[in-house]
C-alpha cells in the first residue's frame, strides 16, 4: 500500500523491539526486571480517583469546550502563573490529551514546511518525530555528557538561522534527569534576545518540574526572561507528578494567536480531551500536594540506590541525575570498540544482551540520540532496583 510521505519521514520508536521482546519474555514466564518504564509505578492518588467518580455520577459524559473545562483552564492558568512569576488567563490554556497533544499541537500550528526548531540532546524522540510530522527540521544540539549534558546556550546560539522558529527544553530531562540551572537559562535568554528575531520562540516541557530533588530546585526560562515571556510557551499536565499518564491530560499556555490556532486543530482532531479525565486533573491541580511530597520522597531515595549502585560498576560513567525518575549511565567501555571480543557492538545489542543474558530491560541511548549509554528508570521498587542492578553487574561480568 501506498503511505504517504509524511509517515516515511518519522522514525518507528527504537526502544519498541526490546520492549516487545521484554513483554514476550515476561509472558513466557520468564522473570524480567524492567527498567524501561517511563511512568510512575505509584497509583493515582485517591482523592483525585474520587472527584473523578463524582464527576461521572453527576454526568460529565458530555462534550466540553474545545479548551477545556474553565475551572480547569483557570486552576492551571493560577498555578503556572504561580510557578513561573507570570501572569496568564485562562484563555491562554488550551487543555489536550496528555502533554504529547500540546505539543503537537503548538507545532504544527507554528512550523511550515522547512521550519526549524532547535532540540538539545539527548532528547525525548517525540519532540524530534512531531517537529518532523509538523513538516518542520529538528535541528539537534547535542549537550555535552561530561557536563552531565548541562545546557550550553552558546552551542544553540550556533545553530540558529533565519528558519528558526523555536527551541525546545525540557528540563528535567528525559531521558539525562538533567535540570537546567538559571545560569544556563539566562546565557539562553541572551542568546534569544541576540538572535534578534521575534518569530523566535521558546517552547519548555515542563512536565517532569516537580521532580527535582533537593537541593536542585526547578528554574523558570519565563521567570528569568520576563521580557521574553510573550515568546514563551509552556507545556505542563499531570501524568508524571500526580501518577495519571492513562488519564492523558496535559496543557499548554501559550499567547492568544497561538492558542486560538491550537484549539482549531484540536476541534479538528480530538474535540476536547476526555472530560472525566479533566476533572481528576482539576482535583490533582486544586487538591491534597501530600502524595505528591511523598512521590517525590521515594522516588529520591530510588533515585539515590540508583546512582550510588551503578558508580559501584566499573566502567559505567553516570553523572547523577537531579530530577524526573531516569539515570543515563554511559556504557561505552562495555561496547566492542572498547573491549574488543564478544563484546556488544553498540548499545542496542548490548541492551538485548542484557535482557536474555540476565532479564533486565533498559533502553538504548541511539532512541534518545546518544549512542553508548543506557537509560534506567527508577519509577520501579527499591528491591526491584537492588535485584535487578545485581543481574546487571553479573551480566557485564560475563562479557569477560
Ligand atoms: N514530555 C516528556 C519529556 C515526556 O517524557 C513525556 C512522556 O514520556 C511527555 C512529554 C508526554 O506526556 P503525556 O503522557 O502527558 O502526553
């Protein structure tokens, strides 16, 4: 069958393989310790599950604004204007199903074909694919490992053409748990207001800020620009703090042209996002922050059992992460070119290495354009975690 051009253009996610094989292996009766797992492992906390049978009860089967619900656009144009020093109306909220809709969304109502948007690497591969299916270029930037892929504002500097339409950050980042330092958003701020263009836009995936672990704090590009905050875009939900990414609510808060351009082709697309779901995101937004805290807290002592077992292995070089729930360790000196032998050609091989030798799933860093290391998620238990490191250093240990 004929497809069109646009599909030839996005890459099928790499890391689809080894997780089917996990899947297949698991079902075989085989135990496997996945690690590959972007989602929190915690379930959704109570209350917002109860506003949300509420919310059935009294009738939200129905169709709602293209927008949202308003108490919904109210209550996140409060608490991003809270968390970034700003001041947004609720008409500047377009609520869509799950932080991947917004940014569909925001690009292809900004991008013509051949438009360029500057990504930092390593990267999420769906901020590469939906530049790319919104007909524009992902130009990659890559960030520097030894610097535990800190962001360097000049590298984007470099990159930028007259084609350039926006950067995108996401810090904490997925997949290098890196947060970008307010030094670091600054010196992009001034590259920003250099650049002298004001097409120029900033977009920031927001979605993993209150996983940051202390003493890292979250920084705010709208809140250390202000004068570029009319050029700023944010992209925030509730599927990585709150546990509810099979809810599928995300939103954005963008200026008004743009948010009336993305509520066209959400009413083309999906209408509004799922209007049950709307309302356990207003109880997530408006609610108890407790679960949160104590998300958090866990997942900082995982974070911590992590890092400190994987810098016991020798060989692996690791900077530690300081927020979202991934370490992305750098597997080179287990690869051939360094060891010579039998040993893994590349990442790839040796994550399918891993997984048969000793049953653990991770993913390879190619997906997240940084061949050579491995991403491990920690949103699985601490014994998960111990036990499965175990496997990994029996598994390196037999590559001689
Ligand atoms: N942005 C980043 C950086 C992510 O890692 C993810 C999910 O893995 C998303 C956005 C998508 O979020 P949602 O599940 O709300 O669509």
């Amino acid at each position: 069958m004929r497809l069109s051009a646009r599909i030839a253009r996005i890459q099928p996610s790499i890391t689809l393989a080894i997780s089917a094989k996990a899947q297949r292996l698991a079902q075989a009766g085989h135990d496997i310790i996945s690690f590959g797992i972007g989602e929190p492992d915690f379930d959704t906390p109570a209350h917002i599950k109860e506003a949300a049978i509420l919310a059935i009860q009294r009738g939200a089967s129905k169709y709602t604004a293209v927008a949202g619900i308003p108490e919904l656009r109210a209550a996140a144009a409060a608490e991003l204007s809270r968390t970034h020093g700003v001041t947004l109306t609720p008409e500047q909220i377009v609520v869509s199903t799950g932080a991947k809709q917004c940014l569909f969304n925001i690009l292809t109502a900004l991008l013509d074909d051949g438009d360029e948007v500057i990504v930092p690497t390593p990267c999420w591969p769906s901020h590469v694919e939906l530049v790319r299916m919104a007909g524009g270029v992902a130009v990659l930037c890559p960030q520097r490992a030894q610097d535990g892929f800190a962001l360097d504002p000049e590298a984007v500097a470099r990159l930028i053409t007259p084609r350039t339409r926006a950067v995108l950050l996401n810090s904490p980042s997925n997949p290098t748990g890196a947060v970008y330092s307010k030094e670091s958003l600054l010196g992009l701020a001034e590259v920003i207001r250099r650049a002298n263009n004001p097409e120029l836009l900033i977009i920031t995936d927001d979605l993993y800020r209150r996983l940051c672990y202390a003493p890292t704090q979250f920084a705010s590009f709208a809140q250390l620009a202000p004068d570029l905050a009319a050029r700023t875009i944010l992209v925030d939900g509730v599927s990585k703090a709150y546990a509810m990414t099979g809810w599928r609510i995300g939103f954005c808060a963008a200026p008004l042209p743009l948010a009336t351009a993305m509520q066209t082709i959400q009413g083309q697309v999906t209408t509004n996002a799922t209007a049950v779901a709307q309302h356990a995101a207003l109880a997530a937004l408006l609610g108890d922050q407790a679960p949160v805290a104590a998300m958090v807290a866990e997942f900082d002592a995982r974070r911590q059992l992590m890092y400190r077992t994987l810098m016991a292995v020798p060989g692996i070089v690791c900077k530690e992460p300081q927020g979202a729930f991934y370490c992305f360790p750098d597997f080179s000196a287990y690869l051939h070119a360094a060891r010579g032998g039998r040993a893994p050609q590349d990442e790839v091989a040796l994550c399918d290495y891993l997984l048969s030798e000793v049953g653990i799933a991770c993913v390879p860093g190619s997906g997240f354009f940084a061949p050579g290391h491995l991403r491990f998620s920690y949103a699985t238990s601490q014994q998960k975690i111990a036990d499965g490191l175990a496997r990994l250093s029996v598994g390196l240990s037999r590559l001689g």
